[in-house]
C-alpha cells in the first residue's frame, strides 16, 4: 500500500508517516519500482499501535522505546502517565479557579484582569519575599477565597502573618479557612484557627466556637483564647486547661481575668482553677501557674482558695498564694 493510501485508511498525514520515518518508529517494508514507499500490513499495524500510544499521551521517544526496547516496562510508564496526568489535572484546576475568581470579582477592563491574575500568580511564587509582597497587595484586590487558601499553604511565618493581614482587611474567607479545621495535617489546623481568631464578625466567632470542642488541643487553644478575649464564658474551660498545661499560659490567665467581671463569672472561674489544683494528677508547676491565675480573680471563693493554700505543702505555692493576698489586700 502506497503512502497516499495509508494516509487516506489511518488518518494519519503523509508528512507525519514521513516524520515517523525519519525518527525510525516505522519504516516501509518495501518499495515500488518507481521508489515509492510501500507498506505492509504489519507496517500499518505498527502506524495504529503508534498512534494508540500517542493518545495515551506519550511522547514519541516514549513510544520508540515502548515499540523497540526489550527491557522496557509498561507498568513503569503507566505510573509516570498517571503522575503527569495529575500534575496537568492539577494545574488546570488551578487555572479554572483562578478564572473562577478573576470572573467573581466581574472586572471592568483588561487592566483589573490582569492585575487581580498577577497577583494570584505571586501569592503561589516559590520565593517567600514574592509571596509576602503579593500578600501585602492584595487585600483589596484579590478574592478572600484566594487569600484563605494561600494562608492555608504558607508555611514562612511572615507570609502568613501578611495574608491574615490581608484576610482580616478582606473580612471573608471564613468558609474555606472552616474546612481547614478539618485537615488531616496539624500545621494546616493551626494556620486556620490562628487566621479565624484575626476575621471580623459573627461568622468567624461562630466557627471558632465550635472548635472549642476540636480534638486537636492547638485548635482548642487559639480558639479559647481569642473567644475568652472577646467574653465568651464558653471558653472557660480550655482556658484553664491552658494554664495547667503551660501553653500560652499568660495570655489564658489574662482571658480569664476579661471573663470573671460579675460575681458569678468569678466564683466560676476560680471554683475551677481550685478544682484543677486539688487534682492529684496536677504537678507542682502546674500547682504553681493555678495558683498565679488565681491573681486576677476577683471576689471570695478566689480569696478562700489563696487562704487555704498558705497551708500548702508545696512552699512555692504557699509563699505565691501569701503574696497574691497581700496584693489583694487580705492579709
């Protein structure tokens, strides 16, 4: 069978049979006794399993070795169209999302279009002072949904302080940054809670109140602080659980200072401060950071505790609770 005709049957064009030829993947069999190429049926089932392998996307070097290489292994290659084939699933997911975005914020001119996609691009730069520059830039330009996932990923602490910045100028994003509560990975809980305490607004205190009951103790944590800034009792507990443990303590004892305005608030809070000390499982560290929170406890249970405590027989707490009543006045 002559090239024309090969062309006509296999679809494929006789520049490319030619082209095919020159990079040795098939070659005619025989030629005519003018010189013209001719193909034999083994020829042009050869030109068929070529192009099967193109439309898997392999190369033609891929196919050559495929077709021709005794120790080639097709399992291999099948793992590296697969690798490649979600790296291209991923970068067009990428590209419509960004689209998606550009399109949401609905774009006067071409100028804003590609302002708003520039500085997408950036905030996914490999270069950290990219990405914090980017940040600082887009509060106002770019989609919170893009900010949120950008906080989400950013591991350099000065890019992620920049675009909670920028979240909290935005005010949205709390959606996204709620699914991140959920993520398998710590440093991603963590980036999500830490940028939820900054929003504005009743959505965002809506979420953080329900990762007060978080499994994870880091999301409890920053959710229990910055609900215990803004007065929310419900955070009373995992702020005294923070000062036992000894994580961010200071800023626990503070809160819960904020939260013990009122009689009953006070008697509250110190009953379970009194509560965590009598525990046996409580250390003598913990004894003594219990005790100290107690310093800003107003009212008379506090006062009875620190009364009680002078006979303690940890002196460290003995001589903290002296002190504390000292300032308050009671001894």
């Amino acid at each position: 069978m002559l090239i024309g005709e090969v062309a006509r049957r296999s679809g494929v064009s006789a520049r490319m049979l030619r082209h095919y030829e020159s990079l040795g993947l098939v070659r005619p069999s025989g030629r005519t006794g003018s010189g013209y190429r001719e193909y034999s049926g083994e020829d042009i089932r050869r030109i068929f399993h070529i192009e099967s392998l193109r439309a898997l996307g392999l190369s033609l070097r891929e196919i050559g070795r495929a077709l021709d290489d005794p120790g080639f292994t097709p399992s291999a290659l099948v793992d590296d169209l697969i690798r490649r084939t979600r790296e291209r699933i991923a970068a067009e997911t990428e590209l419509l999302t960004r689209l998606h975005r550009v399109h949401a914020r609905e774009p006067a001119g071409w100028e804003e279009v590609l302002q708003v996609l520039a500085l997408l691009r950036a905030l996914g730069d490999e270069n950290a002072a990219a990405r914090h520059r980017a940040a600082l830039a887009s509060a106002d330009d770019v989609p919170a949904e893009a900010l949120a996932e950008a906080a989400l990923g950013e591991s350099d602490p000065y890019v992620s302080g920049a675009l909670r910045w920028a979240l909290a100028r935005s005010g949205g994003g709390t959606a996204l940054l709620a699914q991140g509560l959920d993520s398998p990975v710590g440093a991603v809980r963590e980036r999500a809670v830490r940028a939820l305490a900054e929003l504005p607004g009743d959505e965002a205190d809506a979420v953080l109140r329900a990762a007060v009951a978080s499994p994870d103790a880091v999301v409890r944590g920053h959710a229990a602080l910055t609900l215990g800034a803004r007065g929310e009792a419900a955070a009373v507990p995992v702020l005294v659980d923070l000062i036992a443990a000894g994580e961010n303590d200071t800023e626990a004892a503070d809160a819960l200072h904020v939260l013990a305005a009122g009689d009953a608030a006070a008697d509250r809070i110190a009953s379970l401060l009194v509560g965590r000390l009598d525990q046996d499982a409580t250390g003598a560290p913990a004894r003594g950071r219990l005790t100290q929170a107690l310093a800003g406890i107003p009212g008379a249970t506090a006062s009875r505790a620190l009364t009680r405590l002078l006979d303690d027989a940890d002196r460290a707490v003995a001589l903290t609770a002296a002190y504390l009543l000292r300032l308050r006045g009671e001894r």
